[in-house]
C-alpha cells in the first residue's frame, strides 16, 4: 500500500492503462493516509463516493484518460452533494446542488475525487491559519505553516495523501503554499479554466490550477480543464492543446530575471537557492537576462484594494437567507444579516470586507479602486515591454521559507508581504508556475517562472527542463 501512494500521476496512470493495479487499490492506499490525516490537509473524505468511482473506472473496458487516479479539491470549489464550505463556518454543512465545471472536467476523464482540502477562509490569507477549522500543518515540519490560501491542497500531495490535487490562485495561492511544501503548483492563464462552481473572492484575479509532484503531472492535469465554458464568460478558447513537456534542454529560451523581486525583503537563502538555480538556466543552452518591472512594487497596495472591493460585493450574498448559516439571535431583517455574518465570518474576511466597502464608497472609488486600476494597467504593461524581450520571467515564489505558525497572525501586513512575489503576475492575469529548486534552513524553496498570456506550454517545457536538472526530492523527511 505504501508504495501506490509513492507514485505520481503519470506512472499510476501507466500501471492502470497496463492493468497493473485497480483504480480501488490504488484509492484505497490514498483514502487510508487521507483518513489518518496528520497534517490536517482534509476537511471531508468522501470514502464511499470515491470506493464507488473507483470500481465503475475498473470496470470499463477500456480507462479514460486518467485512468481512476484519486485527487483532493480546494474546499472553495463546489462539489455535488459533498460538503462545500469555503473554510468558513458560515456554510458549514453546505452541500452544492451542482460540481465546478472543472472538477466535472476531471471526473469525466477519470479522476478519483477523494475529498475536500482545507484553506484560509474564503481564500484569504498566505498560511491556511485562517481556516475557521483549525491550520493545516507543513508535511516537511510540522510545526510551520503550509502556505496559503491553498495550504491543505499543497499539503495533501507533498504528504502522498493524493498525487495530485486542484487550487485556486488570487494573488498567489496555488504557487506560494507549492513553493512552501516543495512541490509543483500553475496557476494558468486567467480564463483558461472556467471558475463555475468556484466560490468567488475576488471576480477578476481568480483562477483554478494543479497542485502535483511533477510539471508532467501537472500538465496533464491541466490539459484536462482549460477551454471555453458557456457557464463563464471569462472563459477562453484554448488556441492549441496542453502538451505533455519531455524536453531536457533550453536551448535559445530567454529567461528574464526580474531585479525587483531579487532584492530587499527576500531572505538570503532563497536568493542562494533561487541564484543557484538560474545558473542551471545557462547549462542547459539558456540565457539569463536582467529585467525590471517597475511599477511592481506598487503591486501590493494595487492588489490589496482590488481584491477586497471585489470581496465585498461577492461576500455579500452570505445574508442568512438563501443558504449557509443563519443567526438565531435576530429580530429583524437587518439584526438577521448582521449578526449572520458576525457569527460566520472570521476576523481576516471582516477586514478585508471593510477594506474593500471603504474603497468602493462614495467619494473613495477614483480615489482608490479606480486609480488601482490604472496600476494595475500599468503592471500589465511592463510585462509586456518585458516579454518583447524575453520568454520567461523568474523569481522566488516565496520571499521566504514557510514561517512558524502563529508567527504572523498578529502582524497582517506581514502576512500580506507573503506573496509580494506571486501578486504581480496575478494582476497582470499571466500563467506562472513553482518548482522545488532547493533548500533554506531545512525547507523547500521555490521558483516562479511566469509567461505571456497562453504561453502555457512553453512554460510548462521550460519549468520541466529546470525540473529535469535539479532533481529536487519533493518527499519530505521523515514521511512515513
């Protein structure tokens, strides 16, 4: 049983297509280690939904594309008759009607959905502390954070809970907590993959993407979910299929290493880690080039107006009424929505809502969302003044390795500076991706590579030729 858990997507595919091992064997070894859950990665294991999958997949005569192969699903995206609770208490116990289009993608080509995985509330924070469930805890120690807000989905595949799992991205949160758990997170061009079905924080930054253990997983993965939604009109064509990348080379590829995000607030031992990793870049028949985005260090203040108005308006459809809780403690109309949301929300969502109601107010919006948005217009453009030079951009993902937990839940600002790094390229709506590339102080460092909008591939081909030559072991020490 242990070793089904040890291998990834892509050979658990092999073995299946090859009927090596059953789809039932294989989710059962997964479902055992996601039952014990000592990382607390979990918030609901549907083991008879996932047994049952299982043993329809092994009966076809012929397997679909993913063969029957188990995955974990961020709580924020809905799922059919499986508790759906966004980490918040004010849908606890909520059961969707209906599954996110791209959970619904997946299953169709053969996944295993096992279960729902824990997250800051809401998608609000860089540590998975804002749970209204209690933190996940980091497979490599567990006495530190996993990142966030997707810490339980990185947490479960660095943990061989599942081999690979879904999250979502707003400023960061697919590719900060894979950079903290040493693992591989995308998150994709905005719009390639339909957000129905995914609980929305801010409307314009989100974006669903893989966690997994390798860039070839996560490839295929993704290859399985991008394309045009009639349920989401954000949603794209995708021009050309994700490709599964197998070269080992870089040879003619530009990658731009961005100044600003090389300096002042990144701990040294990721700058060494992440300099020692670009260096490779020139092995492999690559070139490194310096380049500058200037209007990026506005980026956090950009994102940290935008995103709480978009809150704002989104959360205010958590009355009391319609579904999740509803207060026992009213008398009226307005004492139902205030002490509901009193009651549900936790105190990151309450600030965030305040933030972002202040900065679309009368007298405030030019002020502060509208000139945010000419910011972040900006951002876009230095990107674009950037890739007229290069193919890809890097930087760490992470300024740091994953903090103590507690150490920045009474510092806000400080948790915020968690994804200075990530935030840009959200703003800019590009794809970008995380790769383990090595180590600082016991724990695993990240590095973020990021393109041109629908340039999945090529970046895809250029974080797996970096993965290739740097043989990073994402199993951390001591698993089990």
């Amino acid at each position: 049983m242990a070793g089904l858990t040890d291998l990834t997507a892509e050979q658990a595919i092999a073995a299946l297509r090859a009927r090596e091992i059953s789809s039932v064997d294989l989710t059962e070894a997964h479902l055992a280690r996601a039952e014990a859950d000592d990382w607390h990665a979990f918030l609901a294991v549907d083991r008879d939904g996932a047994l049952a999958r299982a043993r329809e997949i092994d009966a076809m005569p012929e397997r679909p594309p993913l063969a029957g192969v188990p995955i974990g699903i961020k709580d924020a995206l809905s799922t059919r008759d499986l508790v759906t609770t966004s980490g918040s208490k004010i849908l606890e116990g909520f059961r969707p009607v209906y599954t996110a289009t791209c959970v619904d993608r997946l299953e169709r080509a053969g996944a295993v959905v096992i279960g729902k995985t824990n997250m800051d509330e809401f998608a609000m924070g860089s540590s998975t502390e804002n749970s209204a469930y209690g933190p996940t805890l980091n497979p490599w120690d567990r006495t530190r954070v996993p990142g966030g807000s997707s810490g339980g989905s990185a947490a479960c595949v660095a943990a061989r809970q599942v081999p690979w799992s879904l999250g979502s991205d707003t400023g960061g949160s697919i590719r900060q907590p894979a950079a903290l758990c040493g693992i591989v997170g995308v998150k994709p061009t905005y719009g390639a993959i339909s957000r129905y079905g995914l609980i929305a924080f801010a409307s314009s930054l989100d974006q669903v993407g893989p966690f997994a253990r390798t860039v070839r997983d996560a490839s295929l993965l993704l290859g399985h979910m991008v394309g045009r939604d009639p349920m989401d009109a954000t949603s794209l064509d995708w021009p050309d299929p994700i490709a599964v990348p197998d070269a080992e080379r870089l040879d003619g590829v530009r990658v731009g290493v961005v100044e600003e995000l090389m300096g002042e607030g990144v701990d040294p031992g990721v700058r060494d880690a992440v300099e020692a990793a670009l260096r490779t870049v020139e092995d492999l028949g690559g070139t490194l080039v310096p380049v500058h985005l200037p209007h990026s260090r506005y980026a956090l203040s950009t994102y940290y107006l935008i995103a709480p108005a978009e809150a704002s308006a989104n959360l205010a459809r958590f009355d009391g009424i319609r579904y999740g809780h509803r207060t026992d403690h009213a008398e009226n109309l307005l004492e139902t929505y205030e002490n509901t949301r009193a009651e549900g929300f936790g105190p990151e969502v309450k600030r965030r809502i305040m933030l972002g109601t202040f900065a679309l107010s009368s007298g405030y919006y030019d002020a502060y969302y509208g000139q945010a948005q000419r910011v972040r217009t900006l951002i876009s453009r230095d990107f674009e003044e950037v890739f007229s030079q290069v193919d890809v951009v890097a930087s760490p993902t992470s300024p740091t390795v994953a903090f103590p937990l507690g150490a920045r839940t009474a510092d806000p600002l400080a948790m915020y500076l968690s994804d200075i790094c990530t935030i840009p390229v959200s703003l800019a709506g590009l794809p970008s991706a995380s790769i383990p590339c090595g180590v600082s102080d016991g724990m695993p460092v990240g590095l973020q590579l990021a393109g041109p909008a629908l340039s999945e591939n090529r970046l895809l081909a250029t974080a797996h030729a970096l993965e290739t030559a740097l043989a990073f072991d994402t199993r951390p020490p001591g698993l089990a």
